[in-house]
C-alpha cells in the first residue's frame, strides 16, 4: 500500500500598503505607519496559509525563527561592510580602480 503526503503553504508579508486595498487595509496602514513614527519601528504584515493546517502559536514561532535568520545576516553583511570600509580606508591604492568604476555607474 502506497500513501502520499501532501502539504502546501504560502506566506506573504508587505511593508506598504497594497493597491487597490480596501477602506479597512488602508486605515490599518495609516495606523501602522503613525506608531512606527511614535515608536520609531518599522511595521510588516504578514498573512500565511498552511495545509494541513497549522496554529497561529506555531505559525508565529516560525516567523519569529525566520527574523532570528535575518538578524544574523544582517550582522555579517555589516560585519563584511565595516571590514571592506576598513581595508579600502587604509589601502586606498588597492581600491582605486573600484572607486573610480563606482563613480562611472553612477552617471
């Protein structure tokens, strides 16, 4: 006897309003957007959709995982920042050519 396993999940998450949101989703953003202003945060929403179906205690657990992730890359990729800062502040003949090719793309 064979027996198959089937699950599906999606997960959305926005920072912004969305277009062609409703009256409620816009007032629910109007309000998320004057509290990061209060209290200097920055808001996300985020929907998710599991099946089988999973609890919302679980459900937030995962994300709450997923931001610990995060908050390590960020801590490398500024790690990884401050020491490419480092090298090109003091071996400025190495970068030159960096720098200059930078000022290029930018026009």
């Amino acid at each position: 006897m064979s027996y198959t396993i089937k699950w599906k999940h999606r997960i959305t998450a926005a920072n912004q309003k969305l277009p062609g949101a409703g009256m409620r989703s816009t007032m629910a953003w109007l309000l998320r957007r004057m509290a990061d202003r209060i209290d200097g945060g920055k808001s996300i929403r985020y929907d998710y959709d599991t099946s089988p179906h999973i609890g919302d205690h679980q459900a937030a657990e995962c994300i709450e995982r997923g931001f610990q992730h995060a908050n390590c890359l960020l801590a490398e990729m500024a790690h990884l920042q401050a020491c490419e800062d480092a090298l090109m502040d003091q071996h400025k003949a190495l970068f030159a050519d960096h720098a200059s090719d930078a000022g290029a793309s930018k026009h």
